[in-house]
C-alpha cells in the first residue's frame, strides 16, 4: 500500500530565513512630544541618497536568466502537474494567463509598488506565452523580466521617500489610509502612486510617534527601514524569484502545491523530521551584522556555554581553512558555512554582546552535533481538575504541535522519535498517574505525515479505516489501523481549532465517527482535505540526476482524503461537538476555504467500521453543561470582551491619519489591553495546577537575548518564557471541564454504545 507524506496547510516557520522586506525596526525608546499638526523637517542622512545610488549601479550589474539545468526542472516539473496532479484536468494551457498577476503579487502583496500599466504591460508580453516557455522550454525569464521592473519601481519610490521625509508632514488632517491593500488595484500611474505613498508615510510617520518618539526619531526610524528594504534587493537572488514563479504556476492546480529551491528543500526536510547538524544557535541580521538570537537548550553551543544571545559573528572558517568575513552577506549564505557534517568543527570569530571595547574580538570552536527541535515534539501533564463534589481529580493533556516522522540522524531504532510513537510513550506516562481522562491538544498543528496520522488514531481504536484517499481517476482506497492493541480506553476529548489541518483533520474526524472522542474547539477546524507527495527533482529524469548544480524539489496534491464515513473534510473542516466562542472565528483568510484554487468539497461512500458517532443522549448533557458555563464563568465573559474588541478592530478597514484621532483611538485600545490584562491575570490565579511530563530529561531554560528597550511584551500570551502552558487557557481549562463530566456521566453504562471502548473513569490499556 502506498504511504505519502502529509503536510501543513500554511508555510512552515524557518528555523533560519531571510529577513522580509518591509520588516519593521525595532522600537527605541525616545522622549514624548506635544501633538504637533505637521512633524517638522528633518535633514535627511546623505547615506541614503548614496546607497540609492550605489545599490541602483550593483543591481544594473545582475542579470538573471534561466540557466541549462533550471531550464529541464521547470519543464519537467509542468510535465509532473499535467500527468500527475489530483487536479490536472481543471488546468489549461490560458490559465497560465494568471501567473503574471499572481507573481506579480507575491512581489508587491501590498500592491504598491508595481503600476496598473506595468500589469497591463506584462499580460500583454508575457501573458499568452507563459504556458508554452515553461511547459516546452523551460524558459522562466519573464520572472527575472518582471523582476527587474519591480526592482527599478523600489528603488525610485525609495529615493523619493527619502525625498519626501526631509519635508514637513501635515498629520491633522481628516485623510484616511487602507492598510490591507491586497485586494486592491495597483496604483494607475505615477500621480495615484504618489498620492498613495504620500498617505502611506502619515500612516508610518503617525505609527511611530504614538511608540512615543518624536517627530525626527520617527522619521529616521522609517529611513532605516527603507534603506534596509534596499539592502533586501541585493539579497533576492535567483533560485529566490524560480521558486516564486514556479510556486505561482502550482498554485493555480491548488493552494498547496509548491515549488522548492534547494535550500528550502532542506529547511522543508528539517522541520518534518525535528533536528539539524548544527551548532544550535538562532541567528538573525542587525546592520549588515549576524547576531545571535536565540540558544536552542541541548545544542552544542547550549552545552559549551561560549556563545551568548546578541554575540555579533564577525567570521567563520573551517578546520584548516581560513576565516571568511560575514559582515553584509546574506543569512541563508551564513548559516550555509555554520552547519555541517556531524562531528565536525567551526570556528566563530565573535564580538561578545556584553564587551565595552567595541573592538574585543574572541574565537569560539564548536564541534557540531544533531540540534533535536524539541520545541514541536509532543509533551503532556497532569493537570488536578475539581470534580462535580470539588474532589480534584487528576486529568491528562498530550499537546502535539505536528505529526513529525522519525528521524535519521543515527539515533536506535528504541530512541527514534515520531509523533506516533511518542505519544504512545507519553499515554503511558500518564495512565501510571492514574488519570481519568485525556485531552489531545492538537491546536495549531498543521499536520504532518499521513502514515503517523493513521497511526495515532490507532492508539485509540481497536482497528479499523482511520482514513479513505481517493486518487484523480476516482479509485479509493481504505488506509487502516491494523493493530488490535488500544493504548488508551478511557475518557478523551480532541482539542482543535481553525489551526488544525490535515494529519489533525484526519485523527479529529477518525476519532469523532467512531465515537471515540469528544470534540471540542473553534465553529470547524481548517479544512484541508488533500493529500501531497513530495518529489526531488533529481529523481524525476537522468538529467537532471546527472547534474552537478543543486535542484529543488516539488510538493504536490496527488489524492483528496475522507473520513471513515465518507465525508470529506475539504473546506468545511470537522465541526466539533462542543463549539467555544473564540477569536480565531474571526480573523480572515486562514481557513481553506479562503484560498484561491481551493478543492471543492464532496463526498464518497462510508467504509465499513464498528463505531458510530455519539450519541445524542451523550452528547446533550455534556454540551448543555458546557453552555451554562459559558453563559456563567468569568472567564467566557472575558473572552467574549476580546473577540467583540477584535471583531470591531476587523471591521475598521481604514485608518485615521491625524495623530489627534490615533492617539485617542490608541489611549483606548491600550486602556482596553490593561483591563483584559488585569482580568487575565485574576483568572489564571484560579488555574488548575498540573505537572509536566516531557519524554527525556527536561529541557534547560532558554537562553533568549533579552528585550530591547521600548519592545512591548505586553500581549505576550505565552507569560513566561519558560512556562510550559499559556496561563488563563480558557478553552483548555473547558475541554477539561468536559472530559471531567464525560467521566461522572460515564459511570451510567447505559449511555454507552457497546461497539467501542467504554467511556469510563477507567484509563483502560
């Protein structure tokens, strides 16, 4: 039987990534000014207007093409969409047509650099002959063409924004300012581009000043950031814009499908299997400077205790080899040269973070070694839950962020870490503190491997189909558990929310046809009912496995998935039993449903499985005693103010540009913060207590380069860093609540249906 990778729905967090182009610089703490009605003049730093022009003769210097090898990957990789995709036969050749757009897009997401006749312009040139340059030549100029034009349109608004910020600046007006422009037109020339910069600086230049700077410190702020974004054009190379273009072309077959370079290959590759050969350092760019963001606990420069948070990395060499200068070059280049082969050395020249001679420089040698990514590897506790008589009784959380595969870093088979195998480890922990329930948290997590998926769910049934794929000619087939063995009979809840997708949607609907569960979360979960398989180019064709260049890879949908009962999961997502008000209802274009190109949602006949959904004289109790909660506690009603809050923030889609209305607008949003700050912080005094249980030792703290002056941490949801449950959770706290009541109500053996585990307060095994 063929078993496929799984994967998330939305991009995967980078251990290490460049840094985007309109980064915001940090806040720096600046004395408090009257309200003033035009910010006054500031004189420019003459560095910008000389680094517009430097940087205008470097990029002139670049040329992009389309080279041999690039040329035989793009064109095969059209070639595996045509034959081999899930959804091929809804493509033709002119909506190829749409990639121009769409690229254009991912360049400008903001629509606010490119002009409505460069849109024009470039449909009308690249349009019609997209399909054939890359499906028959493999040719992808029209994305370095098109780059080209987007990089003279940064660079002139970026000369004139330095124009611009030496004038006075009238902030009293009534002008209003659209922050989400992605859905927006592009400007229709030159005077409309002005006119929308011209309100894109107030907003700017307003955004600063209510961080409590003054006019002349909120301008030079907004130059630096500009004069980064400068910068940033030097660092978008090549494989950069093909894995731009190409990722255009699949999304037209459906949202995930996608197109890797080389190097995010390898990140993909990290993050599915949970640890690198590395030294174990976050790094970061500051100035043309590479500096340490971040230890992870347990890596080799964790363990030697030489490198510190905000240490600046001058330069790296080899054993043997002589030191290459870091200053100015790229992130991903830099990291390149600290990573590899187990066992191996590097030597780090460093400026020391809490040196007071800016000059004090010291070498450091690690000697790299497996980084274990712990920080998505699932964990669980025990949390003290009062009872219906106020006896506490002892209920478990098993929290996995993702379904990760085993890795093959060279561990034993016995230590060799998968979200199956681990949780099946942490069910154990947890059944020899005799709870009397369990919640599996799987909020937030995207997915995963289908295998792990199918495995999981298997620790919770007897046996039976936990998933149906269906392939593009309308074949099904049944994926089982096939292991009679249950880890876990008693009481269980699936905590999930609109974060939940794929590998998650599979286990939660699995679980709820059976019976087996109850479901608890946000009004669906995300809605991602496709299946990807993942393909190195270099396995594709002799040629390219033959070249000596570095090739990407592709991730493509090659099945839809369904539930035991036939149902699909795409775009609806699994509904839960029990539905808690929450934010993320509200916040747009998360579910699948809000993607271009999504699949449409069907349905297939029910496999054959001994369970049954619960039952309605199951649920009704637990559900009705959920909502007197609801309409009852504190908490809710806290809850309920943020979302109100949230929504009405939603709402106002333009934004005032007299400082006047922002500050009174900010006065009261940062009154309302204080308030739900004060609440929270009175409901988590009445948080359950609980004990925490990690498979292995337990990690040392992190060691995180502090907060810089002016940063505000004030909607840090996560307390403390090293706390290992968000404080005052309050659907957490309810789907405790319920399995606590599934427990007294499990007692009455009558409620059951005989054809699953028992819901009892017995943890079963």
């Amino acid at each position: 039987m063929l078993r496929v990778p799984f994967f998330r729905p939305v991009a995967l967090s980078l251990l290490l990534s460049l840094a985007p182009l309109l980064a915001a610089d940090p806040a720096k703490p600046a004395s408090p000014e009257t309200p003033v009605a035009a910010t006054p003049s500031v004189p420019a730093a003459p560095a910008s207007a000389i680094q517009v022009e430097q940087t205008e003769r470097r990029l002139a210097d670049r040329k992009f093409s389309t080279s041999p090898t690039l040329q035989r990957e793009a064109s095969t990789f059209v070639k595996l969409l045509e034959q081999l995709h899930y959804n091929h036969d809804a493509v033709r050749s002119a909506d190829y047509a749409q990639v121009v757009p769409d690229y254009m897009a991912e360049l400008d997401g903001q629509h606010m650099f490119f002009l409505g006749t460069d849109k024009t312009a470039f449909a009308d040139k690249y349009g019609k002959s997209v399909y054939y340059n890359v499906s028959f030549l493999g040719n992808i100029n029209a994305a370095y063409e098109i780059y080209d034009i987007y990089q003279k349109r940064v660079v002139d608004r970026l000369n004139w924004i330095f124009g611009e910020l030496k004038k006075d600046i009238n902030l009293s007006g009534n002008e209003t300012y659209r922050v989400d422009r992605t859905k927006s037109e592009w400007p229709s020339g030159n005077a409309a581009a002005d006119e929308l910069w011209t309100k894109r600086l107030k907003f700017e230049v307003v955004g600063e000043m209510l961080n409590k700077k003054t006019a002349a410190d909120a301008k030079d702020t907004i130059r630096k950031r500009y004069e980064r974004m400068l910068k940033n054009l030097e660092d978008i190379d090549g494989p950069n814009l093909a894995e731009i273009y190409l990722s255009t072309i699949a999304h037209l077959y459906d949202p995930h499908t996608t197109y890797f370079s080389a190097d995010t290959f390898e990140d993909f590759a990290i993050q599915m299997k949970l640890s690198l050969v590395g030294i174990g350092a976050l790094l970061g760019l500051e100035d043309d400077n590479c500096v340490v963001k971040e230890i992870v606990p347990g890596g080799p420069a964790d363990i030697g205790r030489v490198l510190k948070p905000n240490d600046k990395i001058i330069s790296v060499a080899q054993t043997n080899g002589e030191p290459v200068e870091i200053i100015g070059m790229k992130l991903r280049k830099i990291v390149e040269m600290i990573r590899g082969e187990k066992g191996t050395e590097v030597h780090l020249l460093v400026q020391p973070a809490d040196a007071t001679d800016p000059s004090t420089r010291k070498e450091i040698v690690i000697t790299r070694d497996v980084v274990k990514l712990n920080s998505a590897r699932a964990r669980a506790a025990v949390f003290q839950v009062p009872g219906t008589e106020g006896k506490l009784q002892p209920m478990g959380v098993i929290t996995l962020p993702a379904f990760y595969g085993p890795s093959d870093d060279g561990d034993t088979d016995s230590e060799k870490t998968s979200a199956s195998k681990d949780v099946a480890r942490l069910i154990e922990q947890l059944k020899q503190q005799n709870v009397q329930g369990i919640v599996l948290d799987l909020r937030h997590n995207g997915g995963g491997y289908l295998t792990e998926a199918i495995d999981l769910a298997g620790l919770f049934i007897k046996s039976g189909p936990v998933v149906q794929v269906k392939n593009y000619d309308g074949a099904i087939q049944v994926d089982n558990d096939e292991n009679d063995k249950i880890a876990y009979t008693g009481p269980l809840a699936v905590l999930v929310d609109r974060f939940s997708a794929s590998a998650s949607e599979i286990v939660t609907g699995a679980l709820q046809n059976y019976g087996r569960a109850i479901v608890v979360g946000d009004s669906s979960t995300h809605g991602k009912g496709s299946v990807q398989q993942v393909v190195e180019m270099k396995q594709v064709t002799r040629e390219l496995a033959a070249s000596k260049e570095k090739t990407g890879a592709t991730k493509f949908t090659i099945q839809k998935y369904y539930l035991p009962s036939g149902d699909s999961t795409q775009l609806k997502g699994v509904i839960p039993d029990i539905i808690l008000p929450s934010i993320d209802d509200y916040i747009p274009n998360i579910g699948e449903s809000d993607l271009p190109h999504a699949l449409v949602w069907d349905k297939i006949p029910t496999s054959f499985f001994d369970g049954a959904p619960l039952d309605a004289k199951v649920l009704t109790p637990l559900r009705q005693a959920s909502v007197e909660r609801q309409a009852k506690l504190d908490e809710f009603a806290y809850l309920r103010k943020n979302i109100e809050w949230f929504k009405a923030r939603q709402e106002q889609k333009l934004i005032s540009l007299n400082l006047d209305e922002r500050k009174k607008q900010k006065d009261a949003d940062d009154a309302f913060r204080k308030e739900m700050k004060a609440e929270k912080e009175v409901i988590a005094k009445s948080d359950f207590a609980f004990k925490d249980f990690r498979l292995g030792p337990p990690p040392p703290p992190k060691i995180k380069a502090p907060k810089k002056d002016g940063e505000d941490d004030e909607d840090d949801e996560l307390g403390d860093e090293n706390d290992t449950y968000v404080k005052a959770d309050v659907h957490l706290r309810e789907a405790l609540r319920i399995v606590n009541d599934a427990v007294a109500l499990g007692k009455n053996k009558e409620l059951w249906a005989s054809n699953r585990p028992p819901l009892t307060a017995t943890n079963g095994g």
